[in-house]
C-alpha cells in the first residue's frame, strides 16, 4: 500500500488555515470565542502532536439532544482513563433543515424563568429544506428571555460569519462549561475544511496526493449551489464534501483515528473501510456503548419533563448545562 500519509503534515497545514482565517470566519471575536473551539495555540500544538485522535462527527446545530448528547461524554470518558487521547470534533457542516435528529431551523433552551422556550432561526417550507447551514447568516440577537448562559452563548456565536460556525460555538460553549469538552485536547473542525485541506495535497502532485486521488475519484462529490443547497459536482475540486462514507475515511488523513459512533455508522462501516484502503488511510471504528434515558445521571426536572414530552423534543445537553452545571465533571455514566 506505500508508506501512508503523513498525519503532522496534514494537521500542521489546518492548524495554519485556522489561525490564518480566524479573523475572517470569526469577525470582530475576541481570543476567548476561538479559543472555544480550540483555534488557539495550546489546543493546535497539542492536536498536531497527539498520537492518537478520537472523532466524532456531530452535525451543526444550536442542539445536542440526549442520548446523542453522550457520545462527546464517551470521549471525554476515554480520554480521561488515556491521556494521549486527543478529540476532534468534525462538524458537519452540510446538513439542511430537513435534519430532524438535530432540528438546526430552531433553538431550544430554558428561559430566565427555567421553562422550556424555542428560538426559530430559519423558517422551513418544502423549497427550502434542503437548504444547507453553512450558506445562512449568523445567529443574531438572542432571545428576550434568555438567560446569562445563553446570553453570553449568544456573544460567541454571533461572530462567526455563518450559521454552522455559530452552532459550532454554541456546542462548544455548552460542551466546555458542562466539562465534556476537556482543555487544550479538543478542537472543533468543520469537515469542509478537511475535504479543501485533502484537495490542496491532492492538487500539490506528492506522492500522498496520488493515494488521494485513488479515493476522491471514486467518490461522489457535492458542490455547494447558489441557493445553498448541495448539487453534484462533476469535479473534485470543486467538492465542498464528497459521500457520506468518503467524508468519514477522510478524518484518517489525520493520523491514526477512532471515529466513535452507533449503530447506523456501523452499519455502513465496510464502505467506509474500502474507501480509507484506496488511499492508505488508518480509520477505526468504535462503537460507543449507548446511554438511555434511565441511565442519563442527570435528568429534566419533572415539570420540564412534561414540558419535553408535550413538544415532542429530547433533553439537550444546553438543558443540562442551565440545570446541572458542569454535570460531565461530576459524573461519568460510562464509568465501571
């Protein structure tokens, strides 16, 4: 297979990209709204040294609902029994506002007075569903009865300069001030960003470029349309992403890589092995064990249960923080 990619290659050369357009993808933000997602020095020095990277691969959204909301927990939890772990958090930043699992078109949170409200931030119809969140713009002002934590959530995300980078934020803020997201070993990615690095290395002629070309030219690859939305694109070059098993393999071109998921990744995982083999990509799958909601640690208070149930809308990680505090460093549900 000749000798594989080389990982502090690829990592040094996004580490570059995210501090050379911090500025202009987050206008105007002061050093802590970067430093949420780990685009400062101590976290991209500790991620282009790490030996061994854990992904996870959540889409972008302002929510994180439970049991989904524990595989970031998972991470931490094996980080924490192996120091050299270090977590990537490769954010999808395609997904449309069709996506039910995530619901990116709204943000639900506990108002100053602790009940639950929504904040609608895009109107769906059946044209516009397909609508990406990266082409929308930032959120804007927040909710009149928003609490301080969202309030100051808020601050962050309406720096980014679009509506993926402000859900990325406002994920990471949950994340850090829950404790999910430990210091100076997790760092937030957009996946476009991973596919426009592995286009630069193709497009630079090395010899780890033709193993990639191997790949991207078996692989279906999506432009993103004047619209927003997703179209076939006939290139690779012009490919904001490729297919679903692709943009997986993909995380392998930075080193040695478990990406943690469920049963659904498991189920496709054999496309996603054959396509990291065409270019020598090392990319394991594990399998997090599952949490529901009997064995959640920290739960909703009775009467926003009955508020949860009457919406037909999950527990989110945001709920969590606003009700628990740093509930990731007070408990660990995966622990022996």
């Amino acid at each position: 297979m000749g000798t594989r990619l080389r990982p502090e290659d690829a990592r040094a050369r996004l580490a570059e990209r995210l501090v050379a357009d911090a500025a202009a993808l987050l206008p105007g933000a002061p050093a802590a709204t970067a430093a949420l997602l780990g685009w400062d020095a101590p976290t991209l020095a500790a991620f282009c040294e790490a030996p061994r990277l854990l992904v996870t691969m959540p889409h972008a959204s302002p929510n994180v609902f439970f049991p989904r909301a524990a595989v970031a927990w998972y991470a931490r939890h094996l980080q924490v029994r192996d120091a050299a772990l270090f977590h990537v958090r490769l954010m999808l930043t395609h997904n449309n506002f069709g996506d039910l699992g995530w619901r990116p078109y709204a943000y639900w949170y506990l108002n100053d007075a602790g009940a639950l409200a929504r904040a609608t931030l895009f109107t769906r119809n059946k044209k516009l569903k397909h609508v990406i969140v990266a082409s929308r713009p930032p959120l804007g002002e927040p909710p009149v009865d928003a609490g301080e934590l969202d309030r100051e959530a808020y601050r962050h995300a309406q720096r980014a300069a679009n509506l993926a980078l402000s859900c990325m934020l406002m994920m990471a803020f949950h994340e850090r001030r829950a404790g999910v997201a430990r210091a100076a070993r997790t760092l937030y990615l957009p996946l476009d960003w991973l596919v426009a690095s592995v286009r630069a290395q193709r497009a630079a002629g090395t010899p780890p470029g033709a193993r990639l070309a191997a790949l991207m030219d078996a692989a279906p690859a999506r432009r993103l349309g004047e619209g927003g939305e997703l179209a076939p694109a006939a290139d690779w070059r012009d490919a904001y992403v490729f297919d679903n098993p692709t943009n997986v393999a993909l995380a392998g071109a930075l080193g040695d890589v478990d990406v943690i998921g469920g049963a659904k990744m498991h189920a496709y995982w054999p496309d996603v092995a054959a396509a990291a083999a065409r270019a020598s990509l090392l990319v394991r799958f594990r399998q997090w064990p599952g949490l529901d909601a009997s064995a959640l640690p920290v739960k909703p208070s009775a009467t926003l249960q009955r508020a949860l149930l009457a919406d037909g809308i999950e527990y989110s990680q945001g709920m969590a923080l606003a009700e628990h505090g740093a509930y990731a460093v007070a408990h660990d549900p995966f622990a022996p």
